[in-house]
C-alpha cells in the first residue's frame, strides 16, 4: 500500500504539472486552462495510483495497463471539446489545446506511477515546445512557402484563438 508522504507527491506533482501547463493555455487565451488541466492530471494520476496500490514504480500490472487505455481513449472526449471550426469552416481551431490535454492525461498517469523521471523530461520539453513552437513554426511558413497567417488579416495562426479570451 502507498505511504500517505507517496501519495501527496505522485497527486501533488501531477497537479503542479497540469497547473503549469494549464497557465500557459490560460495566459495565451486558450479555451482549455489551468483548472481543466490541473484537474485532468490529478485525475489520471489518481486514478493510476489506486491500480498500483503496492507503490511497484518498475511494473505495470495488466489492470494499470487497461486503465491508461480507457483514460487516454476517453481524454480524446475532453480533447475534442476544445476544438472549434473557424468562420470558413475550413479553419480548425483548438488542437493544440487538445493534445496538450491528452499530454497533460499522460503526465498524470507517469506521475501516478512514479515516473519521475519521464515527467520532467517530458515538462521540459513540453514547455520548450510551448515557448519557441510558435515562432518557430510561423518563421518556417515564411522560409518553405507556406501560409502566412499574419497577412490574411489574422495575426496568429489557426490554433492560436478560442473563446476563451481574457476579457470576453
């Protein structure tokens, strides 16, 4: 059985992580935020956590197994929410929210089961992605010929706005 001490920090780190994550959705007026996120992540660490009730950081039982595929089928649920079309229709908007939700539904099953060291890796990485991905992305639209969304009238690209919005 978990220790009370492995408990709090397998849910609190999870939380903490989905938190972060979920701020930075919150603070680029995203439609998906810290309280989805944080929340998503608890879950999926909880819900880990009860399958490997002897703390077993190395194995991962067969029910462990077939509760990480129902949760991340199901977080596909949640994912889609956030995805909206466009005024066109032909515009999606929203998807980075929803893998960032599915993202933050794995870091909270790595945290459930004492993965540690994959949840930092994958954080990091998650927010190097998150803080250069999108100037990135937009510099090499214009270096391959791609579209370029600040000269159509919308200045971000198609998954950058959502309803959202600080201040609507």
């Amino acid at each position: 059985m978990l220790e009370w001490s492995e408990i709090a920090l397998r849910l609190g780190v999870a939380t903490l992580a989905g938190s972060a994550v979920g701020l930075n959705r919150d603070l680029h007026g995203k439609p998906i935020g810290l309280r989805t996120l944080s929340l998503v992540a608890l879950a999926t660490s909880m819900v880990v956590a009860l399958t490997d009730p002897g703390g077993e950081v190395s194995h991962f039982s067969d029910a462990s197994s077939r509760v990480v595929q129902g949760v991340l089928t199901g977080i596909g649920f949640l994912g889609a929410g956030v995805i909206l079309h466009g005024e066109s229709k032909a515009r999606v908007r929203g998807l980075t929210s929803a893998a960032l939700t599915w993202l933050t539904a794995c870091i909270g099953i790595m945290c459930g089961a004492g993965q540690w060291r994959i949840v930092a890796v994958a954080v990091a990485i998650t927010f190097v992605i998150l803080m250069i991905g999108g100037g990135v992305e937009k510099r090499l639209h214009r270096a391959l010929g791609g579209r370029d969304f600040a000269h159509e009238g919308d200045k971000s690209q198609p998954s950058d706005a959502g309803p959202h919005q600080p201040g609507k």
